[in-house]
C-alpha cells in the first residue's frame, strides 16, 4: 500500500482501514508473544502502514479544516 493509493480514498475508508491495521497489528503481537509469528517482518509492514493512513487522515483533515 502506498500513500498514491491512500490519497485516493475517502476519510471513511481510510479510518476503517486504520482500524483494521490496528487489529492485524494486535494479533500478530500476541502470536509473537506465543511464539507463533512466522513473519516477523510483517509485524513492520502492519505499523507503518497504519502509521501512513493516519498521516494521510490528518492531511485530509487539516486541507478541510483550511476551506
């Protein structure tokens, strides 16, 4: 996922996409914690993806809080 494809989407779609990064990343926390995470990298991947919807959330915000 890159911040093209993200600026494409709507405020809302973004937010559900946050939540469901923050679940992934949730899980996959508890897997390492039992020792079954098979990808530890994926574990990267999750939080700066969500780390790159909510910059993308607060610049749509802050382009809508400028008009």
């Amino acid at each position: 996922m890159n911040a093209e494809e993200l600026r494409n989407k709507t405020p809302d779609q973004l937010r559900d996409e946050l939540v469901s990064l923050k679940k992934e990343a949730f899980n996959l926390r508890f897997q390492k914690a039992t020792n079954q995470l098979d990808n530890t990298a994926r574990i990267r991947k999750v939080r700066r993806d969500a780390a790159r919807v909510s910059t993308i959330l607060n610049e749509k915000a802050r382009v809508a809080a400028a008009n």
